[in-house]
C-alpha cells in the first residue's frame, strides 16, 4: 500500500467514525501491520495517540515527525485472541488469567508505574478507532510523563 493509499483509508475511516458516532476520534488502533508511515499520517490527521503498539506495558511518547506523540500500547497478554491460539478454552480461564494479571500488577504497582489493558473484542467487526475523551488522554499523557 502506498502512503497516499494509507492516508486516504486513515481518512475515510476518522471521517465515517465521526460520521456515525458524532464525536472527533482521538486516538487509533490500526490491526497489523502497520507500515513506517502510519504514526506520521495519524498525527497528520490530528489524533492524539496511537494504541498499535505492542513494544511496551506503559504508555510513552515517541517522536513523530520532530513531535511527541503519545503511543499507547495494545497488549496481547490479557487478550482474548488466546482463544484462537488455542491457549484459552473458556470465559472462567480468561477471567481468572485476567484477575491474577491485575493481583501482580496492582502489588507491582507500589513500586513503579503500571499500566495494563485487557482486550475482548467482537471478531466480526473491530473498531479501528477510539473516541477517547480529554480526561483519559490526559491520565495516558501523565502514565507517559517519565518518559517523554
């Protein structure tokens, strides 16, 4: 795909998002793969972070086109694409991976910034944007603080 042919789905996308739901999209989430252009033209279209990220726990910034932009990162741990990994087999096994995941991270939590993100998504249709509202923005931007 070319950068142009990136930016034109980007677009069409944000647009139908808004469209639909009456709300500006503040962040993403672009299923893999991404190509070396996709943080740059999401800055281009005014989002305020990218949730494609499977690099890290915590959120940081990274610098797109000589400016921070928050990366949030998508976990694949506490994910329910287990299930099609043939790692889970019912809800009560995610559930109960899910809540020792929160135990360790909340104990760890004492001792340094954490973060964690629990995915469960319909595999009919996924949403390839997130209508985060200002305040959430603002607490993923202070968990990256530390880091920009």
């Amino acid at each position: 795909m070319t950068r142009e042919q990136e930016k034109k789905h980007i677009q069409d996308c944000f647009a139908t998002i808004g469209e639909v739901t009456g709300r500006t999209v503040k962040g993403w989430f672009t299923r893999p793969p991404n190509t070396v252009h996709t943080r740059s033209l999401l800055a281009e279209c005014g989002l305020v972070y990218d949730a494609g990220s499977v690099s890290d726990d915590i959120p940081y910034w990274d610098n797109v086109d000589g400016n921070p932009f928050l990366v949030v990162p998508y976990s694949l741990d506490v994910n329910d694409t287990k299930f099609f990994k043939g790692q889970f087999f019912t809800a009560d096994a995610f559930a109960r991976y899910a809540i020792d995941c929160f135990d360790v991270l909340f104990a760890e939590a004492s001792k340094r910034r954490a973060s964690a993100t629990t995915s469960a998504a319909t595999r009919k249709d996924q949403t390839c944007a997130s209508p985060l509202d200002a305040s959430s923005a603002s607490s993923y931007a202070a968990l990256a603080g530390a880091r920009k």
